[in-house]
C-alpha cells in the first residue's frame, strides 16, 4: 500500500500496519548515475516489499547526510540535526495517527546518516513511542548470497549501477571506471574530494541490466524478511 494512493477512510482499518519509510540523498553518484540514485532505488525496492508484505510506504525523504561527497558537483547534503529532526517529526506524525511499528530504509547508507537515523529509532524505542522498529541500509543487505563480483562496493559501482540499468535506464548516462576513495586513516580532512575526485567506490565496469535484475529481487526478499521480524507479535 502506497500511503499517497489512500483516502481518509482506508486509514482507519491499517492502524497496525508496518509502516516503511525510503530514505535517499541527493548526492553524486559518479560521471554516470544520477544525483537521485540512493532515493529511487530506496523507492523501487520498498514498493516492491510494501506489495509483498502489505506494509505501507510512505513517501521518501530525499535529503540525507552526505559527508565525503558535499564538494562534488550535485550533491545537497543536510545536517544530521536536520534529517534527525525531520524523522522524528514525520515518525511523531504517524504514531499521531496510531501507528506503532516502523521500518525506515536507507538507499544512502552514509555513516553520519545512518547514525542519525538510528539515535532517532533508539530514542524513539527507549521511550515507548513506537512499538518496534528496524533500521537499515541497502548496504546492511548485502552478503556473499546476493552474488556481487566486487569486493568492498558501495557507491555507484556494481551494485547501484547494475540497479540502476534495470530501474532507470533512461537516465544512466554511459558507464564509469573502477575506482576507491583514498582517504588518509584516522584523520578527518576538509577537501574530501582531493581523495576521491571519482566519487566512485566500487565497479561500474562489471554491471549489467541483468545482475540489476537479480540484486533487487534479491533485495526485496531480504527487505521483506526484516519488515516480517517488525510485523511479529
Ligand atoms: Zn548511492
């Protein structure tokens, strides 16, 4: 169920539904994948699992925190004040309504963001506003099942550009060269893109439309047995 489709009356008998939040970023993703990339896919695979398990999908946060990426052309990055505030709200906001169980999903899986959007679920758990709640990234899906080729991929490499291929080809603009981040260890640098002018870690080389296909089955398998868990009595 998309929450945008519903009528007022529709509401009132879903009450216990587990509500799915798609978080996203409007960040670069390399020479060849566009600045919504984290949003849409976030979008396409909590549609695909809010039909499987009759959860409910609210519409996506855009905007997220995107720390090594803020120089690099197109990416508008929030604070985590904002996006912990904004959550809160728009989790406040159902419970509102009387809904208790949520599962909030990120496309982006950046480590600032990430952890905003967990001390918001961990402040939200400890005082008994909701009933239960999972948090994770498409990152956190990831494991030797799923079938990448690349080792340590996470942004537009395989993975992203693969899905990307087979949800939105239209606006995959070419390919891109393998490529990693070479940021020093340990010490925190203002000119993040002087270490990672690509703004690619992983292979692009080795997508295809095809592994599109199969990641984001696989995915929303994955995704659906974490929305299960929350359904749970
Ligand atoms: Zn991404």
């Amino acid at each position: 169920m998309e929450l945008l489709s519903l009528c007022m009356p529709e509401i009132e008998d879903i009450k216990s539904a587990v509500v799915i939040i798609p978080f996203g970023s409007i960040e670069e993703h390399g020479p060849h994948l566009p600045l919504g990339t984290d949003a849409l896919t976030a979008i396409a695979l909590t549609q695909a699992v809010g039909q499987k398990t009759n959860a409910l999908v609210a519409p996506p946060v855009y905007y997220g925190v995107c720390r090594s990426t803020k120089e690099h052309a197109g990416t508008i990055s929030i604070t985590p004040d904002a996006l912990r505030t904004l959550t809160r709200a728009i989790i406040e906001g159902f419970v509102f309504q009387g809904f208790k169980r949520f599962v909030l999903f990120s496309g982006h899986a950046g480590s600032l963001h990430m952890a905003a959007l967990k001390e918001v679920g961990e402040e939200l758990v400890d005082r008994e506003a909701v009933e239960r709640m999972a948090i994770c990234s498409i990152l956190d899906l990831i494991d030797e099942g799923l079938g990448l080729e690349t080792k340590n991929d996470s942004h537009a490499g395989e993975l992203e550009t693969s899905l990307m291929l087979y949800l939105h080809p239209e606006w995959v603009k070419g390919g891109a060269k393998e490529d990693y981040p070479h940021f020093p260890s340990h010490l925190l640098v203002k000119e993040k893109k002087k270490y990672w002018p690509s703004g690619i870690w992983g292979n692009p080389e080795v997508a295809t439309r095809e592994k599109g296909k199969q990641f984001f089955v696989y995915l929303v398998e994955k995704l659906a047995r974490i929305v299960e868990q929350v359904k749970e009595q």
